[in-house]
C-alpha cells in the first residue's frame, strides 16, 4: 500500500522533497493536493518533485480535483488521478478538460472530451483535500497564436527562451537548498606527548594544596562483639603442702648460726590447741659461715637471722597457711629427754646464773605462709572447648571485618581504598578479650570480646588523573590542544593506612593546533575541493590533507554552513 501525503496549502516544494527524503525505504508515494495550494504556482515545481523523486527511486502520483493541475502532472510524468476513490480504483486521468478543447477537430476532441467528462463524473471527488472536477466546457476552434492580431511574430520563442532560463536559475539554486549535506574531512600531523611521573596522596589539606598532590582520607572504624566461653571439661587436683621461712631472733650481745644445730627435720609449729607443724625443708648444717645466722645484737635491740630458714607443713591442705607470726614454737628434738617442752640448740640454760647466758632465741615467720591447697576437682579448658572458642573468634572476626569494610567505604563517599602491591594501606586487626585459654587450663564461664580495628587510605581517581593531565597538558605549546589522550593508572606503589599513598601514572597523547569548526564550516561555504585544500593548508601547513564526501554536484559545497560537516582526525608525525 502506498504511502499517502497530505500536501498543506502553504507548503514549498522544499518541504515536499523533505518528506520524500523522510519517506525512508517507502517505494511508493500518493500527494494528494487542495485546490490552490502555492506549491502549483509554477509548473516547474513538478518537474523538479518528479526528478527529486526518481532520484531517490520513489515511484509518485498525484492526486488533485483541479483540471490544470491534472494536465500539468501528467506532463511531468505523474500518473495522475482525480480522487483517492479513483485512485484506490486505479482509474488514472487520462486527458484534462483543457486537453480535450485544443483541437481543430471539433469532432474528434468532443469525443475525447466526452469521454474524459464520462470517467470524471463516473468519480465524483469526495476527499477533502480534493477539489471536485468541474464539467468542461466545448471551445470553439482555436487559432494559431501567431495567427492572432496585435502579436508579433517570433514572440513564443522568445518567451520560451525566457521561462527556460528562469528554470534553469531557479533549479540551480534550488540544487543549493535540496541537496545532500557535505562532509569535510581534514587531516593533520599531530606530535606525540609522553609522561610518566609519582604523585604524592596525603590526608592533610594544607599538604595536598602543594604540587603534584592530591587530598586523601583516612577512614577508620571499630567493631565489637561478645561471646560467652563456658568451659566443660574437668581436672583432679591433689592435696599440697604449704611452704614459708622462718627467722630467729635474740637481744644477746652473742651471734648465733642456725648450722650449728638447726638440721633438716627440725620442727617448729604455731601455738594453740591445733598447732600447725612446720619442718626445716632444707639442711642448714653445711652453709657456709655467715648464712642463716643470727648477729650480736646491740644495745639490747633484737636481731635475727638473714636469710629465712626454708620451712614446709607437715600436712597437706590449706591448713597450712598461717599468717605472718603465727610459727613461735621451737619444738624439741626426739633425742631432748623427758619433759623437755621447747628446743634450743644453745643447751641448757641456769636461770639462776642469768648473766652467764650465751643464747636467748625466739623463732617467728616473717610472711604468711602459703601453697597449700587441698585435694579437689576444677572445671578446665578440654580440647572440645578450646576448638569452639577459637571457631567463635574466626566467625566473629571475619562477620567484624566485612562490617567495618562496609562502613569504611561508606565514610570514604564513593573514594575507592589504596592497596599497594604488599596490601598495605587497608589493615583490619583483631583484639581478643580476654585471650582464649589454653586446652587443660582452669577456666571459668568468662564473657570475651572480639574487636576488629579498621583502618584505610581512600582516594579518587579522577583527583589523580586531573593532576597528571594538569601536568601533561602543560607540555603543550601555546595555540594547540591535546587530543587522543590515554592514561596508564594510577597505580598504587606504596600506601598506608594513615591517608599516606604514592601513585604511579602516565599519559600519552597528541598535540595539535586548535580548530575553530564554525569558522571552518563558514569559510567552506560555496567553495569548490581544490579551495578548501588550499584554505586548509594555509590554516595548518602544507602537510594538512582534506577529502570532500557527500557534496553536491560540480563539487562544490553548500552556500549553508550548517549543511556542512567537518571531522578533524590526527595522525602522528611518521605515520600515515
């Protein structure tokens, strides 16, 4: 089915074409015409839709109510039809009515007539955008203009010539309005630029300000978590024995050492009526001169013995620890005879005979004993145990971890982290407790915690990427621009967590001299190939090149620069 155009009355023959060029891959086209529409005005506006249209392969028809428009599309080629209704039917107009009047053969052109008037009546027009066919009216015979009076002869040759000519004019310019867009292409020898440098990352702003630089963050964060460790295993301890010293003491002007009678076995004990015995655990006999002994003392002032005599309970439990001062009794040795209630290796004593006295010792501890414990059961760390804390610990860590990653590139604002090759710059560490216990080691229901410290460098690349070009564009002389830029990075070659980053980059590109386009397009108007490759190379030198596509014909370009394209490319020096 062919595409139908509705032609406004005040459309151009421009716009016409227009919608043959928006009528796209549609082989066939129908404009249907009002009456007086200004697009008819001239008959050359037919011819040039009829060649308009062939060229792009449409195959077009007309229809139109009015007879002189009929006649004029036949003319030009149109099959032409009186109304859609005719059309749809396929019955084309033949002859107008104002064909059918010229004729010398009354006749013949009435029968001519009649039979155009037969198929016009025979298709009433009933679109609105169609005029009905009038009747046609029987002429009487014509005669020759150049028969008539008062007309020179010669006169239509010359008018011939003269309507020719304005056609020939006005389809030139129209070929300026109607045809194809021209495409300009201009190459030129660009010279390569080349440059790879560090720059430095810093989260300090007074620091990034400096050349070179780019502002960083560092992120951090702390996530905590708790578990409770509840041991299950269990352990026998035995009874032990508590252990201490004890020193002697005198206010005799006489000294006194415990290796002269105070061998291992040696008893001592605390007073009361459950006295807690403590034995020498430690022979005292062999020491050298000086140890364990008491000194002289002076002025009546009580001294004792240095360093304290090791002592051990003789039972096992914590009875054993005493207080400090609890041991006072010097029990006597199994050989002391009968009655004897206390030892003392200074033998016996004459009360009577005191100031002959040459040994006064009393005995006490110095600190509390202790170490003595009784036989019982602990709940201890099993093997069980220890593997759950420790599945716990590496669960809580690694739930911790993401979570403070997550939150640290939250609070980075879309900066992406720097990780040097070492993965340095991003650390994640782990804080336990109180630490896991060992397996076998007595533990109670204890409460730990899990805290992951997060610590990061974030950056933007772009910063770095507008630095270097910065830099790379200042390699450029003045008058010319960069083109074809390609960046390499930025690469991180050290980073860390403290907003510290050292970034690798580099760039290459193209310099070449700065098009004013609008001002090409407007120099190019109207201008044959030859001139633009002329103007071309005056602007860029002599190793500038140009190509022209899609220009129209007698290859010259568009009098409209917006019907004008141009497309700069860039070639480096060296190659083609």
């Amino acid at each position: 089915m062919a595409k139908m155009v509705y032609v406004d009355p005040e459309e151009e023959i421009t716009e016409l074409v227009e919608r043959i060029r928006a009528a796209g891959d549609e082989p066939d086209l129908v404009f249907i015409f009002p009456s007086q529409a200004r697009v008819l005005l001239s008959p050359l506006n037919l011819r040039l839709l009829q060649q308009y249209s062939r060229s792009n392969l449409k195959s077009t028809a007309i229809v139109s109510g009015d007879p002189r428009v009929q006649g004029l599309a036949r003319e030009a080629g149109f099959a032409t039809y009186a109304s859609v209704q005719a059309y749809e039917r396929g019955v084309q107009v033949m002859r107008s009515a104002t064909d059918a009047t010229d004729t010398t053969d009354g006749g013949a052109g009435d029968g001519v007539a009649a039979a155009g008037t037969a198929d016009l009546a025979a298709d009433p027009v009933d679109d609105t955008w169609a005029d009905t066919v009038p009747a046609p009216v029987s002429p009487g015979p014509r005669r020759s203009r150049g028969a008539l009076p008062g007309i020179p002869p010669g006169t239509d040759r010359r008018r011939l010539y003269m309507v020719a000519g304005a056609i020939f004019v006005l389809g030139f310019l129209l070929l300026f309005l109607v045809a194809p867009s021209a495409k300009v292409t201009i190459t030129l020898k660009a010279t390569p630029v080349d440059l790879s440098k560090q720059i430095q990352g810093t989260s300090d702003p007074s620091a990034a300000q400096g050349p070179d630089r780019v502002l960083t963050k560092a992120v951090t964060d702390d996530e905590s978590q708790q578990f409770d460790a509840k041991p299950t295993g269990q352990k026998q301890i035995q009874a032990v024995a508590a252990t201490g010293g004890i020193v002697l003491t005198t206010d005799e002007p006489f000294p006194f050492c415990a290796s002269n009678g105070f061998p291992r076995g040696t008893e001592f004990s605390t007073a009361g009526a459950k006295p807690v015995r403590f034995v020498v655990s430690q022979d005292t006999t062999n020491t050298p001169d000086g140890q364990y002994c008491v000194p002289a003392a002076t002025a009546g002032a009580p001294v004792s013995s240095s360093p304290p005599i090791p002592v051990t309970a003789e039972s096992t439990g914590i009875s054993g620890n005493v207080p400090t001062g609890s041991i006072t009794q010097w029990l006597p040795p199994p050989s002391s005879p009968p009655g004897t209630t206390t030892g003392n290796p200074c033998g016996p004593q004459d009360p009577a005979s005191v100031s002959q006295r040459r040994c006064d010792l009393a005995v006490t501890n110095p600190a509390a004993t202790g170490g003595g414990v009784d036989a019982h059961t602990v709940v201890v760390v099993s093997d069980q145990d220890l593997k759950g804390f420790n599945d716990q610990v590496a669960q809580l860590k690694q739930q911790l971890s993401d979570k403070a990653r997550k939150t640290m590139q939250d609070r980075a604002q879309g900066d992406v982290f720097a990780i040097d090759p070492s993965q340095q710059g991003l650390t994640l560490s782990t804080e336990v407790a109180p630490p896991v216990p060992n397996s076998g080691d007595e533990f109670k229901e204890t409460v730990i915690t899990v805290t992951v410290h997060g610590r990061a460098a974030a950056y933007n690349p772009d910063d770095v990427r507008r630095v270097f070009t910065t830099d790379l564009s200042a390699q450029i002389p003045q008058g010319e621009t960069l083109v074809e830029q390609r960046l390499t990075g930025p690469d991180i070659q050290q980073a860390s967590d403290d907003g510290t980053v050292v970034f690798s980059i580099r760039g290459t590109g193209f310099s070449q001299p700065i098009v004013d386009l609008n001002k090409l397009k407007e120099t190019f108007t109207g201008q044959g190939q030859d001139a633009v490759g002329r103007k071309v190379r005056s602007e860029f030198g002599d190793q500038a090149s140009t190509s022209i596509s899609r220009a129209i014909p007698f290859f010259v370009l568009p009098l409209f620069s917006s019907r004008i394209s141009v497309d700069v490319r860039v070639v480096a020096e060296g190659s083609s």
